[in-house]
C-alpha cells in the first residue's frame, strides 16, 4: 500500500502548481498539456514508457482515485485515456487528471496499475475485452472457484434484492466462509446504435430508473465541456433543484428498502408513503415520476413558477417533520443497531484503494463529496459540507449502520440545499438556446473529448464523451456508474459476515446494477 | 377443489412475486410504490411473496438478459398451476419482448409506468379470470392457460 | 365408572372436541384477518377485505400441490398434516371460561408444552425434507429457537405450578383448569405480584419466539431466505401451514390468556348458571383476541428482525434470567407468607 505524501502540505491543491510540478518532473515524456477551466480538469498525454511510474509519482500528493479508463481509435494507435482524480482530504478539494496513453496498434500492451489502485481491476477487463489490450503482469482471468459443498447463492431472482446480482456464499453453518458476487449483465441493446446527442440523452434517462436525470446531467455537462457552452445562472440552480430533488427520493426509497431487508416492514411503509411527496413535486415540476425528461444543452426544459416554489417550500416543510422516524431508527432503534452494526465493515483504507465514491465512501470515514471538491452548477455558491458518520457517533466504522446515517443526514442536507437554491434563485432565461435545431447546428461543429463528472445519489457519475466535428453522432460514450466501483468491494464486505446479513450488505452499498453494466458506444469507424 | 369455484377464489387472492430481468430499476421502484401506502395494492388482497411456489403472478420487468434466461424459465416453471406472468415496462413490451422467453399474460406499457398503470395491469388479470369464468372454463383445459 | 357412564363420556368428550376445533377454526380466520388489519392500519395501509385470509386458504387448495423432486416425499407430504393436528390439539386442553378443557383430566401444561414443541419439530421436519439449502437453514433456525425459547417458557411453566401446590390452589398443580378456577394472582402477596410479573413478561417475550412472528420471524424470513421452511410448499400442503401458523399465535395467545388473565367479568359481578358460564366461554376468547393483538401484532409491526444468534441469546440471557429472577422473588414470597 502506498503512502500517500502530502507534497502540497497544507496549501489548496491547485491545478496550475501541479501542472508545473508534473511538467518539471516528467519533462519531454509529458507530450501535451492542456487545463479546462471549467472543471478544474487537467488533461495530458504521456509518452508510454512513462505512464507508469507517472502513476506512480501521483501518489506523493493526497489520495488517488481512479474512475474510468475510456479508449479511443486513433487511426494507427490505440488512445487509452486513464480518468483519475485527485482528492485533498482535509481541505475537500479535487483536480481531475486525465493521462491519454497511445498504444501502438501492433502492440496493445500497458503496464497494469491494479497493484496501486485496486478499483481499476473492472475497467481493465472491460477495456482487455473490448479492444484486446493486454495490462501486463497477465491476471487470472477468473476469480477463483468456491469448493465448499454447502453453497448457497442469494439471487438473482431475490425477495430480498431489488437487482439481479447473485452472490455465491460458501457457509458453514450460518456463517459466510466465502463469497463470489456476480452481477448480471444489464444492457440496453440499443445503446451499441450511433445515436444523436439530444437521443443520446433519452438513452441517458433510461440507465436507470432512481438516478436518471443524474445521468443525464452528467452527460450534458460532458458535451458542454467539449462545446463550450455556458449555462445560464438560473438554469444552473433549477438543475441542481432537481438533482437534490432526485437525491432525496434515492435515499428516502432506499432506506425504506433497507429496513424492508432487515425485516422491518412498517419503516418499508413508512418511507413509501413519505417518498410520494417528493415525487409529486417532481411531477409537478418535471412532469414525469421517474424519467423526467427536462434536461437539455445549455440549461433545463422546465421553469420554477411561483406555485412550484410554495409547493417544495411544502414539501421541504412535511419532510423535516416526518423523516424525524427514520433518524430516530438510526440513532436509537437496538434491533436497526444489532444487525446493522459492524455489519459489510470497509476500512478507510480499502475505500481509498478501491477507489470507492459517495455515500459508501464516506460512511468509511472520507470527507469527500464532489459537491465541494469541485463544485459545479449551483455548488459553487451553497456550500456542501461532507456528511461523515464521526459527526454523530464519534467515529466512522464503516459499516451499514454508517452508511444508512450517512443517507439520513444528507437528506435534510439536501432539505437545505434546495431551500437555499429557492430563496437565491436568480432571473433570467433557463436554457442558453432553446431551440434544439439550434443546438445541434452547435454541436455538430463541437470536437473533442469531455469528461462531464457529478456526484449522484450512489457517488460520483463519470461520463465520457467523445465528438468529432461535422459528425452529426456522438462518437464515442463511455459511461461509469459509481456502483461499479462500490460493486469491487462487496467481497471486501462479506468477511466475516452471516447469511442473514447477505441481502443486507448487497443493499448497503446502494447498488444499481442497471447502471453499472454499459457497453461504449461506438461509432461509424 | 373444483376449478370453477377456483376462478370465483383465485382473483381475490393473487401472490404476487417480482423478477427483475435486466431492467433500470424505474419498472421496479413504481413496483415497490405500488405494495407502498398510497397506491397499496395489499387492500385487494394481492401479497408480495418471496418464493416462485408461492406465487400466483410473476412480475417482469425488463428486457431478458442472456444472465436471466435461465433463470426466469426455471422460475416460471417452479410456479404452480394457475399462473400469469405480467410484463411491465415498455422493455418487456415490445423490443426485446418477454413474450418470446415464457408466455405473456398481461403487458403494461409506459417507461415505466405510473403504479396505478401497473395496478391497472393487475386489474386486468382480474378480469382476464373473470372472463375465463363466465365463458365457462373447462377444469381439463387449465393447462393450455398455465 | 360403569361401562355405559365411560362409553357416554367418551362420546361427550368427542361431541364437545369436535365442536370445539370447529368453533377454533372458524375464529382463526378472523383472528388472522385482525392482525392483519391492525397491522395494516398502523402502516397508513387499508385493511385487507374481512374474509381475506379464507379466501387465500381456498386459493391455495385449490393449486397445483408440487412435491419437488429431491424432497424426501413422505415427509414433506406428512409434516404439515402432523403440525395441524398437534397445534389443533392444544385447543382441548385449555380450558375456556368456566368451561373445563375437553381433554383436561387427560394432559396438562406440560403436554401443551409437548405440543407445541411437538408442531416446532414437525415444520422444521418439514422444511428439512424440503430439498433445499434455504429450508434447511430455516429449519436449523426453527430448532435453534424453540430450543432457545425452551428454557424460560419451562421456567415459567414449573414456577406457576409450584405456586399453585405451595400456596394450596385446588387442583392439580400442572393442570390449566387449576388457574382457571382461581387466580393466581391472588395466591401471592406483593413481592409475589413482582414475581408474577416477571414470569408473565417473560412468556409474552416468548410469544413471538414460539409462533414465529416478527422479531424473531427468522424461519421464515422473507427477504433472508425467501420463505424459508415454507420455500417449497405449494397447493394444499402450504394451506395446512399457514392455518398452522395462524393457530400458533391463537394456541400461545389462549395459552397465556388462562395461565396468567383469569379476569372473569361474572366473578366480578358474580353470579352463576349457564348463562353466565356460557358468557364466560365467549368472554374467555374476548381475552385472548387482546392479548393477540396486544403481543403478536404490535411486536410484529413495532419492530425488524433479529439474527439466530442474537435471538437465541436473548432468550436463554436476558428472558431466562427475567424468569429466574420471578422464580426468586416467588421463592421468597412463600417463604415469608
């Protein structure tokens, strides 16, 4: 495991001084640098040789955590881009750092960083199918066998589980000696079809069902970045109305789904009853319960009228007063506490390495939350402070009770982030263009490559986008959903772990397999 | 017990159990609204049960994945007689259509649909054995219905 | 007893069973539905409609009986019908009101301790014989909990037993007609009455334990292992479960109500003849509906559930030592009287 230094020491990590710092080291291998204002992003392209012990020297500065690898054709090359960022813990800053490696075609072969960051194994193999790289040293390819004779599997098919996972528990008794979780696979068969951006985006909401406009979000933000198109104020602050909006509701219904595992089904109700007021006011607003189609380039399609307002108000005011029972239950209720408690335990440690995001990452005891270490839309002007379970039991053990405080804290602090966006709602226009011939004449010119990243209810959503100007379709897309980094872990969280406990540790994580599993879009070429 | 007082019986009381084949969890969140309070499909008697044997109705959602197919066949099959399987969502509808995997009773358009479409989707079955019913069902011909 | 005076008790004895389970049978779907309804309206849900849980026993007979192919058949085929019977036959051994049990010269507490054990055995039997891992575990769970509940239901059993020869109680000691005659809190003084408490707690915290209800559901937890015992029933087979389950918490329920509740309202007004027996009677399964409501279904819908360990811990540490503890203070308590 490697130490991580703190090379900035106490001064703010800034994108300008550590592009310096990199340049100064790595000199000539470093073969293009380029800094995105707008995300604090820092993209550069490294000469292969290089790449790892490039890597290498990123952990001297705070912790580094790995999101996605997305890979391109670049006629004679192979163009892998690694997608890190990294994180100061203490002072909750972020700059992401993309590493654009080309492969030559007739030796598609690339040092592994598996041994630094154990959260790039899925990716790896991902890429390792899909475009026949090999990351040397060679892994195994698959996980070792489970050879107990009393194996039970939990799922796909589960009372239990909202998803299709199974996971392969090797028992001795009732206790979890083994354990080999497998997700399905969840593809839209749609998606390997070139598609345009505004189609694109109907294809965004439909990853899946509790985190759709975040999906959509992101990937707006991604073709924005390449297009350069600016948001306006006020659509900046009713995307991030609807964002927290949609956060809510992800907590609230998995914290019902939660107490429905552990066999408390009255706070199952309790929780579906509560959860129908936010999804009014969403219908109210978007138009639609689930896959609300209001996002759009440049802004949102839907307006905040004075009436809307008054009913969030509303809702906002119904919520803190009955979501009072679901913090009695975290904090006082013994059964919650008996089989929650140090139950699918992840260390900070583990969560650093498997790169983990969101909620599971700081039940772990991390201050991170994308929502202050890089703050988009109307983040920069609400602060965001991190909910960390040493706030109220003192200290972070990382386990489902943590994660489940977690998620009931940041549903009132999502209740203060909207009622600060409606009292600072700014006039003016929504959306920068509302005209969506307009907008794609704009991104049919637009070329480049654009990493739109937010921190949605499971963790940080990462879209890749690729587009190739005069090209009317998005080139290529390359989604990664928190889950499948929180995902890496679940063996992690099985040690020591009963049967009883199974359903309940899948679902601790918030686990949405549906958008974990996506193929890259690829284009005409 | 003889079938034609089954059919009087059987819509008072379906079991209901989900399967979720492959799909964006949006079919399965308006699911679980729907056992929930407000749209609270347990005053018609309907339950949610945990094992195919149990079962009366299967709930789909989703487009098959290679990963469920199997699966979703044994489950169907470990169902006892009378069954119906509903398939909700647009996934299951049409594109990939649960229909060609197991037979398809009732399908309940929308992505997803709103719960009271899916209770509407259970109403259906209702009367779907209502139907049954008064055109005079044959015991011997339960097998052709599942 | 000349032979005609036997042959004609014998047949009364038959009559008065027979009516009696009849009369059981018929109450138990309303019981079911109340605790149900109740259940529901806790939750902000409607009640289900009143006949539902007769209609879901008519649907399930109704369906397709199948016997998996690596059940063990007789078994699994046999082990329902054995725990209705045995369930059933608690029934003729506590007494209703001023009625005696059908069966009450013939057994005692401690045969309704053997049958109710005796109906634990039979599903877990049951489940064994599944042919599936998650029955088993849920089968390894059921004993683990009555093994577990044992203890201080025993406890409680021998102590008011005790109580009832000490302090000269007409009557067997063992025998439920003896508390139904007299109370038995009236047999004891103040620490006494702290005794009896503590004993009644105990029983009520067993309650759960013995008919599988929230928080210790976990033989057939749902979401755990979908249904455990009962994964593989199917048709009439799960039919004959779930009226079993249901009489359990009416068994445990009836059990309690005329150990530890012998309120009688004509002993209050006092007064006598059929009538008033036949009022008591009605009276008597009054008492037993509260206590249901009371201890299985608040508990039920108060609280989640617990793991097997955690479960059998708190039986055989903090609930045998509740009834320890009454066990002591009712030991001082005819000392000192």
């Amino acid at each position: 495991m490697r130490a991580h230094g703190t090379q900035f020491g106490k001064a703010f990590l800034d994108c300008g001084a550590l592009a310096a710092a990199l340049k100064e080291k790595f000199k000539e291998d470093i073969l293009s640098l380029e800094i995105r204002a707008r995300g604090h992003d820092l993209w550069l392209e490294i000469s292969a040789p290089s790449f790892r012990p490039f890597v290498e020297n990123l952990f001297e500065y705070d912790f580094v955590n790995f999101h996605v690898i997305s890979a391109d054709d670049a006629g004679d090359n192979a163009a892998l881009s690694y997608h890190l960022s990294i994180f100061q813990r203490n002072r909750g800053r972020r700059v992401g750092v993309t590493v654009t490696v080309k492969l030559p075609k007739n030796n598609l072969s690339i040092p592994s960083i598996f041994d630094l960051l154990p959260g790039s194994e899925y990716s790896e193999r991902e890429i390792m199918e899909a475009f026949g790289v090999s990351f040397t040293p060679e892994k195994d390819g698959t996980g070792g066998g489970l050879s107990a004779a009393y194996t039970v599997p939990v799922g796909p098919i589960h009372a239990g589980l909202r998803e299709p996972v199974t996971a392969w528990l090797e028992l001795d008794g009732e206790r979890v000696t083994g354990a080999d979780v497998r997700p399905a696979i969840a593809r839209m068969e749609t998606e390997t079809r070139v598609r345009d951006p505004i189609q694109a985006i109907y294809m965004a909401e439909r990853i899946c069902g509790t985190c759709s406009f975040s999906h959509v979000i992101c990937l707006v933000r991604a073709i924005e970045d390449i297009a350069r198109m600016e948001v306006p104020a006020r659509g900046q602050y009713i995307r991030t109305i609807v964002l927290e909006l949609e956060r809510i509701h992800s907590h609230v219904l998995w914290s019902g789904d939660v107490c429905r595992v552990i066999g408390f089904d009255s706070a199952f109700h309790l929780a579906m009853r509560i959860r129908e007021q936010v999804m009014d006011v969403l219908t109210g607003m978007t138009g639609n319960r689930v896959n609300r189609g209001v996002g759009a380039f440049g802004g949102v399609r839907c307006d905040v009228t004075p009436g809307l307002a008054k009913a969030v108000r509303g809702m906002i005011r119904y919520y803190r007063r009955e979501f009072e029972p679901f913090r009695e239950i975290v904090l006082n209720d013994p059964i919650v506490r008996a089989r929650m408690r140090g139950v699918g335990v992840l260390t900070s440690d583990e969560a650093v390495r498997y790169s983990v995001t969101g909620p599971t990452a700081r039940a772990s005891g991390l201050r991170v939350d994308l929502r202050k270490s890089s703050p988009y839309e109307a983040y920069a002007d609400i602060p965001v402070e991190p909910v960390v379970p040493q706030d109220f039991f003192g200290k972070a053990h990382g386990d489902a009770l943590d994660r489940f405080a977690v998620r009931v804290q940041e549903v009132y602090q999502s209740l203060d982030i909207i009622e600060k966006a409606l009292d600072s709602l700014p006039e003016g226009p929504f959306a920068a263009e509302q005209d969506p011939d307009k907008v794609m004449g704009c991104l049919k010119n637009a070329d480049g490559t654009g990493w739109g990243i937010i921190e949605a209810p499971r963790g940080d959503n990462t879209h890749i986008v690729r587009l190739k100007a005069g090209d009317e379709n998005v080139c290529r897309w390359k989604v990664r959903a928190p889950t499948c980094a929180n995902a890496a872990c679940w063996p992690l969280m099985f040690r020591g772990s009963e049967l009883a406990d199974a359903p309940l540790i899948i679902n601790s994580i918030d686990p949405c397999i549906a958008c974990m599993n996506r193929m890259p879009v690829k284009g005409n070429n | 017990m003889k079938i034609f007082d089954m059919l009087r019986v059987l819509p008072k009381s379906l079991w209901i159990m989900t399967c979720n084949s492959g799909s964006c969890n949006g079919c399965d969140t308006e699911i679980a609204a729907m056992f929930g309070p407000r749209y609270d499909i347990g005053r018609f008697g309907m339950k949610l049960v945990g094992t195919p044997r149990h079962a009366d109705v299967l709930i789909v959602t989703g487009t098959v994945v290679k990963f469920m197919r199997d699966r979703l066949l044994r489950v169907c099959n470990q169902m006892p007689a009378p069954k119906f399987v509903v398939a909700v969502g647009d996934c299951g509808c049409s594109g990939e259509p649960l229909d060609g995997v197991i037979p398809v009773d009732v399908c309940v358009h929308g992505c997803p649909p709103r719960p009271e479409a899916i209770v509407d989707g259970m109403t259906k079955v209702v009367l779907k054995l209502e139907s049954l019913r008064r055109s005079g069902f044959d015991e011997s011909a339960w097998d052709a219905v599942r | 007893m000349t032979v005609t005076a036997a042959i004609f008790t014998l047949f009364l004895k038959i009559f008065a069973g027979v009516a009696l389970l009849a009369f059981v049978l018929t109450l138990v779907p309303f019981f079911d539905w109340a605790d149900r309804a109740v259940n529901a309206r806790i939750q902000g849900r409607l009640a289900p409609p009143l006949f539902q849980p007769v209609l879901d026993i008519l649907k399930l007979m109704g369906k397709e009986n199948i016997v998996p192919r690596r059940a063990a058949r007789f078994f699994f085929t046999t082990a329902p019908w054995l725990a209705l019977t045995s369930t059933l036959m608690i029934f003729l051994y506590i007494p209703a009101g001023q009625f005696p049990a059908v069966l009450g010269t013939e057994g005692d507490m401690i045969l309704v301790f053997y049958l109710l054990t005796l109906g634990t055995v039979a599903v877990a039997v049951g489940g064994f014989a599944s042919g599936n891992p998650m029955a088993a575990i849920g089968a390894n769970r059921e004993i683990t909990l009555m093994m577990s509940c044992g203890f201080p239901l025993a406890a409680a059993i021998t102590t008011a037993a005790w109580i009832a020869y000490k302090t000269g109680m007409p009557g067997e000691p063992f025998s439920l007609g003896t508390f139904a005659a007299a109370s038995i809190w009236k047999a004891v003084g103040k620490t006494g009455a702290f005794g009896l408490a503590c004993l009644f707690l105990s029983i009520v915290l067993v309650v759960p334990g013995e008919t599988g209800k929230s928080p210790m559901d976990l033989p057939q937890a749902e979401t755990e292992i979908l249904g455990g015992i009962a994964i593989e029933y199917s048709g009439v087979s799960l039919a004959l479960l779930k009226v079993t389950f249901a009489l359990r918490s009416f068994a445990m329920s009836a059990f309690v109500t005329s150990l530890f509740v012998p309120l009688s309202l004509t002993g209050m007004l006092g007064g006598g003849g059929f009538l008033t027996a036949v009022f008591d009677f009605f009276f008597f399964w009054l008492k037993v509906f509260v206590i249901q409501i009371a201890f299985v279904t608040l508990t039920r819908t108060a609280f989640g559930r617990l793991k097997i360990w955690q479960a059998s811990r708190f039986y055989l540490v903090r609930v045998a030592g509740l009834s320890l503890t009454g066990m002591l203070l009712l030991s001082i308590d005819v000392m000192i009287r």
